[in-house]
C-alpha cells in the first residue's frame, strides 16, 4: 500500500493518493485500487520529500553530504518542515484509531480500504475546521515512500535540471 500525501502548514490535507498495489502513483492510473482526492493544493511552492524520492523541479529533498554552510542551513529547514508530515501521520492515526492499532491491516478489499484512508482524511480536514477535539495523545506516526518518476524522457538531463533548480534556492534562500 503507498500514500502519498500532501499536507499544508497548519497539518491540513492539500491532497492524498493511496494505491494499494505497490505500484509507482501516476496521473494515468486509472485502476481500481486507486483513490485520489485533491482538496485545493496549490499550484505554487514545493512539495517536500524525504530521501526516498528524487530530487525534482517540484519536489525538493534533502541534499546527501552538505559541503557548504547554506546546504546545511537549506538541510535543517528541509527537516524542520518535513517534519509537519510526519506529524500529520500521528494526528491522523490518532483520530482514526482503525489506521493506527490494527498495525497496518485493514480486513477490508485493497480498494475498500483506499477508499477509507482518503475518507479520513477528509475527515481529519473537516474535523480541524469544526475544532473537534482528539480522544488522545498524538503519536508519531511513520510514512511509506512512494516513488516518484520525472516526466521528462531524458532522465540524466531532467535529474541534472532538478539539481540545479534546488541549487539554486538554496544560493538565493540560505547564503
């Protein structure tokens, strides 16, 4: 089962795609295990990933064995915003006790079960908007990568590109 989810700063879903057969989630999935929302992301900024993805134009990881202080400083605010995910994992499993004490397993079809992760987590979006409070605790909660491709074809030439875009926020941002 992969999850990718994108959730904004005050740990609110901007959207959500589960596939329950394991594969790389694209825009041409149309198959039957997929369920996909999108609750207004936006169309500017980044999304984050962690180093289990690739560096792309839109999708900013962390940079392996910094050399210089502003990749450091870029690394520690990567982390510090990454973070609000994992996050949002705790509070998600916290709310929705069915994702978090059965250890993963939902006893339901693989596309019953997409349907009820991305159904929590409308959930979750609409219980902070009606300031419902949680029964316990966040927990931390773990993440599953989903792998993400780039569109261009010439994949040494758009990895290239991808790394210097990130380059260059980092000479523009934490210098």
């Amino acid at each position: 089962m992969l999850v990718m989810e994108v959730v904004d700063d005050d740990v609110v879903y901007a959207g959500v795609c589960v596939d329950a057969t394991g594969r790389e989630v694209d825009d041409d999935d149309e198959g039957d295990t997929v369920e996909a929302v999108d609750v207004g992301m936006s169309a500017s900024g980044w999304c984050l990933g962690d180093c289990g993805y690739p560096n792309l134009s839109w999708l900013l990881t962390p940079v392996r064995n910094a050399r210089t202080r502003a990749v450091e400083r870029y690394n520690e605010a990567h982390g510090r915003t990454r973070r609000i995910i994992e996050r949002t994992f705790g509070l998600l499993k916290a709310r929705f006790q069915c994702l978090h004490l059965t250890g993963g397993s939902l006893y339901y079809s693989p596309k019953k079960v997409c349907r009820i992760i991305v159904a929590c987590c409308m959930l979750h979006n609409l219980a902070l908007r009606r300031q419902v409070p949680f029964l316990q605790e966040d927990e931390p909660g773990d993440s599953r990568v989903a792998a993400v491709k780039p569109v261009d074809s010439d994949k040494e030439e758009a990895e290239k590109e991808d790394v210097d875009n990130r380059t260059t926020l980092i000479q523009q941002y934490f210098q």
